[in-house]
C-alpha cells in the first residue's frame, strides 16, 4: 500500500509504501518533496504509517536505510526507530539500483508499537 499526502491542489508532495511481511510492517521509500522538506510532512507519513501497523495488528515497523546515511538514521531514531545493528547487502551489481562508487549496506531499523496505545 501507498500512503500519501496531499497539499490544497491535492498534489502529492509526500509518500511511503508499507508492505505486511508476516507480523511486522515494511516502511519503504518515504519521500517528501525537497522544497518542504522540515516542514512535519514525513512526521505524519511516518504517525499514519504507526496506525495502519496497528490497524493491521503488526507488533512492529521496520525499514532499510543506507548505513552511510546517519543523518537520516538519526532522523528516524528521534522517531522511535532503532538501529538493530543487523546489515544487509546493497545490490552493488544491479544497473537498474545504480552502480556504486563505493560499498553500501542496508542499516535495518526497527520500531516496537505499543499494540494498546491509541492512534
């Protein structure tokens, strides 16, 4: 599923895909649109995407991060994410990913829901 949000024209100007996998929440490629960047649009994607988990009953979220991206890490840790230290392997092979001038890895990062807490 897709979740987005919409200004006044009802425009995306930001979105997230979530994808059950088993009782956890996959949260991938949430993108807001650079010129309203630090404006709590990606804040609400990342609240909606809480409440769709616990809709769903999923006891947590989690997602993939470049490891070399600390700024975005720290970013989704001041939203409860945590790093759990588990590395997993960018496809540094695939010309349709792009192909790296360096290694990459996938940080995976990981949020537990509070199943009773309301939305």
């Amino acid at each position: 599923m897709m979740l987005k949000c919409v200004n006044e024209q009802e425009e995306i100007i930001g979105c997230v895909h979530l994808e059950r996998k088993e009782e956890k929440l996959y949260l991938g490629m949430l993108t807001v649109i650079p010129e309203l960047q630090n404006r709590g649009i990606g804040k609400q994607l990342l609240k909606a995407a809480d409440e769709e988990a616990r809709k769903q009953c999923c006891q947590s979220i989690y997602m993939t991060v470049i490891s070399l991206r600390s700024e975005l890490i720290a970013w989704y840790e001041r939203h409860g994410y945590v790093n759990t230290q588990i590395k997993k392997p960018f496809p540094m092979d695939n010309p349709a990913c792009g192909l790296p001038k360096r290694f990459l890895e996938f940080a995976v990062l990981e949020k537990v829901l509070d199943l009773m807490s309301q939305y």
